[in-house]
C-alpha cells in the first residue's frame, strides 16, 4: 500500500487552522474599527457561523482540487509562489458567488476582503514553513523493487521523480545481478528474488514493488506470501505506476491485466453514465446561456478580422467510432489544408491567423463545442476527439488505441489537464494512457478535480 497522502493531511489540517485564524482576526479588526466589541473570545464564529464556514471552506477546495497539495520542487522560488497566488485569486469571485446566491450568510465586505488578504498572507508563510523544516523531516516509507528490467526502471524513476512520495528506494532485487541499474551510481542490486525475505528483514522494508510482467517462479511467490504474512505491502509494478502517475503504462501490460483488471467505469450503462449525461445537458445549457453575448462577440471579431466562416465545421469520431460534426471557432486560414490534407497542428503554425492564436491559447475556440455537448455527441470531460485520419494511424503504431472510443469525448478531460497539447504520435500514446486511468477511475470525484484543473490550466498555462 502505498502511504503518500498523510503529510497532505497534515498540510491540509494547517492549511485550514491559518485560513480559520485569518477570517477571525479581519472579524475583530472590522468590529474594533466601528467601536463595537464582541462580549466573549468564541462571539465571531459563533455570530457569523455560516459566514465564517462559507468562507473557510472554499478557499480550502479552491487549493485541494487545484492540485496544490503536491511537494514543490523549491518552493521559496518566486514560480511557486506566483503559482499559489494565481490559484487563490480564483477565491473572491468564488466567495462573492456563494454569498449572492446565500445572502443569510453574507459577511461584511471589510471583513471580507480583510479575510482574503489574511489567509493568502498566512497561507503563503505557512507553506513556505511546511515545505522547509517539517516537510524535509516527515518519515519515509522504505521499498524494494523485485525486477530490474524495463518496468523496474521505469518504477524507479517514477519514484525518484515524485519527491512528495515520501519514498526511499533501498535498491533492487533481481535474479540477473549483473543488470546495470538506474540510475548509475545510486541504486543497486542487492540480491536475488530468494533474498528478499532476508534483505526487507535487514532494511525494514514497509512496500515490495513487483516489477515483472512475466510469470513468478514458485520460489519467489513463497518468498513474497512470506512477506505479505508478516506485514509488508506487496504491489504489482504497474498498479503503483498507476497510483504514482494517474496514468496506465501501456507498454507494461498486457491483455491479461486489461481483462482481469479494473472494469472501465464509463463503459458501463448504469447510475454513473445517467448522471454523467445529465450534468453535460445542465452544464452545456448554463454555458451557452451565460456565453452568449461572448460568442456573439468572438463571431463579429473573426468576421471583421479574417476571411472565411466563423464556426469551423470538422467530422470527428465519437463513442464507439461514430462519426460527428464537431462545431470550433475558426483559428486557421480558410481552406487551410487545402493543398495538404490533413496534418497534425504545430506549435506557432503559420496557418493560424493572430485572432485565432488568441482564442487557442485562452481555449475560447472550443466554446462551440458546448452545443455538442448538448446534443450528446460529446461530454463534457472525456477523451480528446480525433479525426479519421489520425485515428487509423494511430491504431496501427499504439496498442489499445481503440479503447478510448468506449466513452464520448470531451471538452476537457484527464489526459487535457495533465499534458500539453498532442501534435504527433508519440503525445497521443502519452495521452491514451491518461485516458485509460480516466475510463477505469471515473469519478464524480475525478469530474470536479479535472473541470477545476481546467480552469487551473486556462489561468496558469494558456495553451497548453
């Protein structure tokens, strides 16, 4: 098992504790300014409950969902604390929302925007602190990999990429011990698959990593139930790759593991599509509606700018390879693959024209699509949708390519949130494997982490 969410509850406990402290203090200062005093040391959050709870916990789902509780690789860096003070400027319009819509609640502005510049205050020395001394101080977890091949690298790596992991590799099992390991000079092989009960006993090993993708000898499986009977965790290589990365390593399976593994969550009819439909028909209806002066403004502006439609009208395959029409603000030239057919987009492509670079890199392009949403050609959060061309290609060069056309594609989506837009090959095999962790662990969970991350993504990263 692997244990790597603990100190993010403890980061999370501060995190809360400072963001409390904040809002109670801007409480007594507006009171204190007016002349008017609270009779006991409790009277703020016990007067301004809801008020108080409507700030606080906002601001704590605004961090959790935009993927702050991640080690920074040097968090005193002006990036991460440029990056934090992004993430919370999301909070004033969130809390100004909730009040309109919950006026019983509504606290006072000076209180209120006393509350904002104490909590990013705090929060910002808070973090800096957490990462410095008690971060660097946290107990970590000691493994062993069984099996230094392709995937036993990969794991490696994966591992000593992750710092918030909280893991310390100790080195290698292997029955090849003359296998160089990476990377050179820092991790070894220790022994061999008959050593391990002896080496996690000398090591006090807490997590074994199987990392091969072939049949154990019988020998070895008795060394690991060994194991497993006095405590240690015992993961297969790819479920912890899996866990680590939100991704499936696609050229460590095979069809063994997709067919006795994980059922594909969107796959399946029942209770969790029904919902996931309806939230797209409500969702896209509040959109178009709330967007409409937007469109209506974007359309004049590329009429005015460039020549050709104003929607960009492309056939894409949809769930089980249907075909649809996929409505886009036009970016590129008219007739822009005339002459070339189909190609994949570059970066700083020539066929984009300067209104149609804007309108990529703040995603405003893709707003159309709201109304495929509508009709149910696509959801909200899915796959990215592909034209024919593509998809032929990349069936043939990606295994299990066709598994993502078990789900509607989406406007956002796992893959979207977690890697730069795909112009060859080699990002759409990157992309599948972030798909196939979506289809297997869709949540409405994963739904609410993927649609804040979107817009996470638009503020911090635009065109990415």
């Amino acid at each position: 098992m692997i244990r790597t969410n603990k100190w993010k509850l403890l980061l999370l406990a501060g995190d809360g504790l400072v963001v409390a402290a904040a809002v109670y203090i801007s409480l007594y200062l507006r009171f204190n300014i007016f002349g008017q005093r609270f009779d006991a040391i409790g009277d703020p959050f016990r007067v301004f409950t809801g008020a108080s709870t409507l700030t606080i916990l906002p601001i704590l789902l605004v961090l959790y969902f935009s993927d702050s509780y991640r080690a920074p690789k040097k968090p005193q860096t002006i990036k991460y604390i440029s990056r934090l003070l992004l993430t919370l400027s999301i909070v004033p319009p969130a809390l100004a929302t909730i009040f309109y819509l919950i006026p019983s609640y509504k606290m006072y502005r000076l209180a209120y925007m006393y509350s904002f510049i104490l909590s990013t205050l705090f929060l910002l020395f808070w973090r800096l602190q957490f990462f410095k001394h008690i971060f660097p101080m946290l107990p970590r977890q000691k493994m062993l990999i069984l099996g230094a091949g392709a995937t036993g690298e990969l794991v490696a790596q994966t591992t000593l990429k992750h710092m918030d992991s909280l893991m310390e590799i100790v080195g290698f099992l292997d029955d090849d011990t003359t296998k160089k390991t990476p990377p050179e000079g820092t991790l070894k092989i220790l022994g061999s698959s008959q050593d391990a009960l002896a080496l996690c006993e000398k090591h006090q090993i807490d997590l074994v990593i199987v990392a091969i993708t072939s049949d154990l000898r019988k020998e070895t499986i008795y060394e690991l139930m060994q194991l497993k009977m006095r405590g240690t965790d015992i993961l297969d290589g790819v479920s912890f790759l899996k866990q680590m990365t939100g991704k499936i390593p696609i050229f460590h399976i095979n069809e063994t593991w997709l067919l006795f593994g994980p059922n594909f969550n969107l796959a399946k009819p029942g209770t969790l599509t029904k919902f996931q439909r309806q939230f797209d028909i409500i969702a896209s209806s509040i959109g178009l509606t709330l967007t409409f002066p937007l469109l209506l403004i974007i359309a004049c502006l590329l009429k005015i700018s460039s020549k050709g439609p104003v929607v960009f009208r492309q056939e894409r395959l949809g769930h089980m390879k249907k075909p649809y029409t996929i409505l886009k603000f036009r970016t590129m030239i008219d007739n822009a693959e005339e002459n070339s057919g189909a190609v994949w987009a570059e970066k700083n492509d020539p066929r984009v024209t300067p209104f149609g670079r804007f309108l990529r890199r703040t995603r405003l392009d893709e707003l159309p699509q709201l109304w495929n949403v509508l009709s149910g050609e696509m959801s909200l959060i899915g796959p990215r949708p592909e034209r024919k061309a593509f998809v032929d290609q990349l069936e043939k060069e990606i295994p299990y390519y066709p598994l993502r056309f078990t789900a509607k594609p989406g406007l956002t989506g796992w893959a979207q949130v977690n890697y730069r837009y795909g112009s060859s090959t080699d990002d759409a095999m990157e992309k599948l494997q972030y798909d196939l962790y979506y289809l297997q662990e869709m949540s409405v969970l994963l739904n609410l982490i993927i649609l804040l991350r979107t817009v996470q993504t638009v503020i911090l990263k635009p065109g990415s």
